[in-house]
C-alpha cells in the first residue's frame, strides 16, 4: 500500500464533495501531511523498522583471540609460546533469510501504521475545517441579524412616534440586540479556539490567520449499497500482524537448528637448540569446526505455542475491529440522513418565511400587525439559518468520516 494513495485517495472524495471549496482545504491537508510532529515520527518509526531489516542480516561478530603461554609446554618439536585463534558463529542454513523475513514484516506493520495516521490527520483536518466554516457562517448571520435590528430600530421609533407601537417593543428590541451580540462574542471565542486547534494540527502558530470557505453547497453524496471495509488500513493492520507472527514462527523454527561455527588456532612453536630436524620449532596451523546445539528446546515449543496464541488473538481482535467500523458506519449513514432531511426542511421553511416576511412587513406598515411579531419571525428564520448551516457540516463531517471506513 502507499502512503499517498490512501491519504489522497481519501483527500480527493473529500475534495469531490464540495468543488466550492476550491484547493484551500485541499492545501491544509497537504501542509498537515507535511507538517504535522504525529505524522513525522510515524515516518520516523517507518524508517527505523526499514534499518533494522538491514541489521537483520548482519552476522554474529567474529571472535579474535590471543593467549600466551607462561609455562610453556614442551612438544617434539619446540616449547609452544603463543596462540592466535579466529572463530565466526554461523547460523543453520536459513536462519539469516528468516530474520530478514522478520525484520521486513515489522517495517510493513511500520508502515500500515503510518498510513492509519495520515488518513485519520486527514479526517481531523477536514472535519475541524468544517467546524471553523460552521462558525464563522453562524457568525456572518448574526451580523445580519444584527444589521436587521439596527435598521428596524429606526423604523420601530417611527412607529412609536404614531402611536402605532408601544415602548416596551422597544426593550425587547434593545434586548433582542443584546442576546445577538452575546452569541457573536461567544462564537468570536469559539473561533480563536478552533483556529487555535486547527494550526495545531497543521503545526502553525496558533493564531495565524486561515482562509475558509464563505459558503458550502450541500455536497453530492453517492454511498455504495454493498459496504466492503477489507480495503481499510485498520483491518489490513490486522493482516501485516498476523504475517508478522508467521514470519516470528519461520524464525523460531530456525534458531531452533544447531548454530555452526568455522575457526582457525594458530600457535608459535620455538626451536629446540639441542636437535636438529626437518620440523623443528614448525609452527602449528589447526582449522576448526565446532556446533552449537540446543539441547533444551522448552524455550522454542513455548515460543510456537506463544506465537499461536497470539494468531488466536489478532483473529479475534481483527473481528473486534470490524464490528466497531460497521457500527460507526452505521451511525455515520443515520447521521447523514439525518442531515440531509433536516437540510431539507430547513431550505423549505426558509423559503416559506422569506414569503411570510414581505406579508408581515406590509401589514406593519399598514398599522395592521405589531412590531413583536416580526421580531418573533426573525427568531424563527435565525434558528432555521443556524439548523441548515449545522445540517450542512453534519453531512460533510459525516460524509468524510464513510470515506474514512470504506475507501483505500
């Protein structure tokens, strides 16, 4: 698997969602990818694994020795005087390759999990852009809302002035104003810690200023009737372990086989002055074989009945997993019909209200309707306007959360 495929495959369904978007989140997420400490070390722990596969296939280190006779023993040909030896450990035919195998299998676990990370940084990034596009169209409503008392504040104090209105609509309008502001400076505090939040996960300072989206159509949501989650890393995770604990039993089998061992001993032979003969003080050349064999081999059978248990083990925890992925696929589906009705029926009410609004408009200029229910009916359009722009997160959020479980 490779790492780009399966974060930007993941980044371009995002992208497919919502085009309105242009390439701004799309760059977030390439500068978290690149940026992020989490995602660096998950690359450094890669690389790491990838070294040791190299280490795997080092011999033991060869054995030099020197000894010097004090009391030297006497031979036919000479007093020995000194001895060199050289000796290198070998493992059983196999063994190196095995650990290799081993090694290498580690690095891909490495890597499955640097994948898992940058999909879900991705995921992360994504759903916090949403939550700061959330707030900051709340709070371009509220503005609005804002404008819109400030405006009728004048025509509301015409009206007084008539006798067609009393003071007290007056308050409620004073008061109305006030609890408009108060969500705005709540929002305007939300939004220095969501940005905060979201330059942290992109490794910015935290108070830099960030480009989001004005507006963010309903995006196009096409979800596959057949729902196959093989393809998701955090069950191929599963897969790379359990390949992993067969290589860890090739190895065992191995190490399991006598260890061989090639030398050489070389000793210095002095002369004898009182003989003379072809050999005399001949030094003595003597190569060596020797094996290592493990007699004891409770270590090795307890070592395979381990490495079964662990297989017995990532079976049942890989089953584990893919229960909690359909239940959060599940949820994540209800959610997102859930969204798309209440976008629905916001957009309708909504519409209906901007009909409603002209009507009440013109019977309060024509003394016929009080100023209160207007101000009630600019309650009612808020609170539709605030449940749309949360529908509309909600099925992005969602959306991006099914790509997560069941695309590469």
């Amino acid at each position: 698997m490779n790492v780009k495929t399966s974060f930007y495959s993941l980044l371009a369904l995002i992208m497919g969602a919502s085009m309105a978007q242009g390439q701004t989140l799309e760059d977030y997420l390439r500068a978290a990818a690149q940026n992020n400490p989490e995602i660096q070390a998950f690359e450094l722990n890669y690389r790491l694994a990838l070294e040791k596969v190299e280490e795997a296939s080092s011999l033991p280190n060869l054995d030099l020795g020197f000894g010097y006779f004090v009391s030297e023993p006497e031979t036919r040909t000479g007093a020995q005087t000194t001895r060199f030896a050289i000796t290198q450990m070998l493992p059983w035919f196999g063994t190196l390759s095995a650990r290799q195998s081993y090694a290498a299998s580690l690095a891909e676990n490495e890597f499955v999990e640097f994948s898992i990370a940058k999909r879900k940084l991705a995921l992360s990034v994504a759903q916090a852009y949403y939550t700061l596009y959330s707030l900051q169209a709340k709070a371009h409503i509220i503005d609005d809302q804002i404008k819109w008392v400030t405006v009728n504040q004048e025509r509301l104090l015409r009206s007084i002035e008539a006798s067609r209105s009393s003071l007290s609509e007056m308050l409620k309008l004073e008061v109305r104003l006030n609890d408009l502001k108060q969500k705005k400076l709540t929002i305007a505090h939300q939004l220095t810690a969501e940005r905060s939040v979201f330059n942290n996960l992109l490794n910015n300072e935290p108070h830099l200023e960030l480009l989001i989206v004005d507006s963010l159509p309903l995006p196009k949501i096409e979800v596959p009737e057949i729902v196959d989650f093989s393809a998701n890393p955090e069950l191929l995770k599963f897969d790379k372990l359990f390949a992993s604990v067969t290589q860890a039993e090739e190895l065992n089998q191995k190490e399991r086989l006598p260890n061989l061992a090639f030398g050489v001993d070389f000793l210095t032979v002095a002369q004898r002055p009182d003989l003379v003969f072809d050999d005399n003080g001949k030094d003595i050349f003597m190569p060596r074989v020797s094996l290592s064999i493990p007699v004891f081999s409770k270590k090795y059978s307890s070592v395979s009945a381990q490495n079964k248990l662990k297989q017995e083990r990532l079976d049942l925890q890989k089953q584990q997993r893919l229960n909690t992925l359909e239940d959060t696929y599940s949820r994540a589906l209800a959610l997102l019909k859930e969204a798309q009705l209440s976008y629905e029926l916001q957009s309708e009410s909504l519409a209906r209200l901007e009909q409603t609004e002209a009507l009440f408009l013109n019977k309060f200029s024509g003394g016929s309707l009080g100023f209160q229910e207007l101000v009630e009916l600019q309650d009612v359009q808020l609170n539709l306007q605030l449940r749309r722009i949360d529908a509309t997160v909600q099925c992005y959020t969602q959306y991006a959360l099914i790509n997560y479980l069941i695309n590469p």
